[in-house]
C-alpha cells in the first residue's frame, strides 16, 4: 500500500477512501483481465481464450509478476481469496463450457479446464522469475493437450480400460 499511495501521490486516506481494502485495489488493477471483455465472454474458440490469457502473462509484461503475488497473497489472505476465487471460477465455467462435448467428454470438461488454467498460472510464475518461455509453443502445447482436434483419439481414462 505504501506504494500506491507514494505513486498515485494520495495520501493513505485518498487510497483507501476509492479502495476499502486492498483486496479491493488488486481486484481494481486485476479488472477485465479475468478473460471477459466488458463483463461478457465472447463466444470463441477455447484456443482464443487460452491464448488472450497467456498474452496478459507473456514474458516481458508485468502482469505475470502481478498474478503470481495476487495468488500467493490469496492463499494466506481470506479476503483477497474471497473475491479472487469467484473470478477465477467464473471464468473455468467459461472455458468448461467452451470445450465442446466432441471434442472433450462432458464429465471430464470442468477438470481440462481447471488444469488449463492453472497451467496459464504456471506460465506466469516461470515468467515472474525469469524462467524463458516460448509464448507461442506454450500456447501450441496447451491447446493440444487440453482441447484435441474434433476427432482425434483420445486415451481411455483409467475407469474405461479396466472395462475394456
């Protein structure tokens, strides 16, 4: 907080009257980064949004270092975790909901995109440190794994085999 308020030049006072906490600063900073665009989900293709988010981590920017510490924060931070948490939710239900059920079967849709994002927050703590990442190869390698092409083959998942 004292930086914000010696780079906004308000006063402690100034900063908390616009932000009550600063759960409510980082979620202001963190705003219309959440994959929406002006509070909707376009519909696309779930490449497109993988790939919106990924550039918002990409090295170079400081997003990636802005995401890592609002994550940490949130894990020992109930109520930064509060209001980061339904965010994050709401936009796996978006990614959950943009593979279709050709492509990834219906039971297995919400776990694909839970792993998908966390795979974007790994991305930006490798970035954040200083790891190099290939942006276009990350995206290439993530879309491949969590959203095959219409018809590809899939391997069985474990409950499938053992009745095959």
């Amino acid at each position: 907080m004292n930086d914000v308020v010696r780079e906004s030049g308000l006063s402690m006072g100034g900063v908390y009257r616009y932000f009550p906490s600063k759960a409510d600063l980082i979620i202001a900073v963190c705003e219309g980064r959440g994959g929406d665009i002006d509070g909707e989900f376009p519909v696309e293709h779930p490449r497109d949004l993988l790939t919106r988010l990924i550039a918002q981590v990409r090295p170079g920017g400081d997003h990636a270092r802005l995401s890592v510490q609002v994550w940490g924060e949130a894990a020992v931070e109930s109520d930064l975790a509060a209001k980061v948490v339904p965010v994050h939710l709401r936009l796996e239900e978006q990614l959950t909901h943009l593979f279709g059920v050709d492509r990834i079967p219906h039971d297995d849709r919400d776990a694909v995109a839970q792993v998908a994002l966390s795979a974007v927050l790994g991305m930006a703590a490798l970035v954040a440190a200083g790891v190099p990442v290939d942006e276009r190869r990350f995206v290439d390698a993530l879309t491949g794994l969590v959203d095959p092409p219409p018809g590809a083959t899939r391997r069985p998942r474990a409950r499938e085999r053992r009745r095959g």
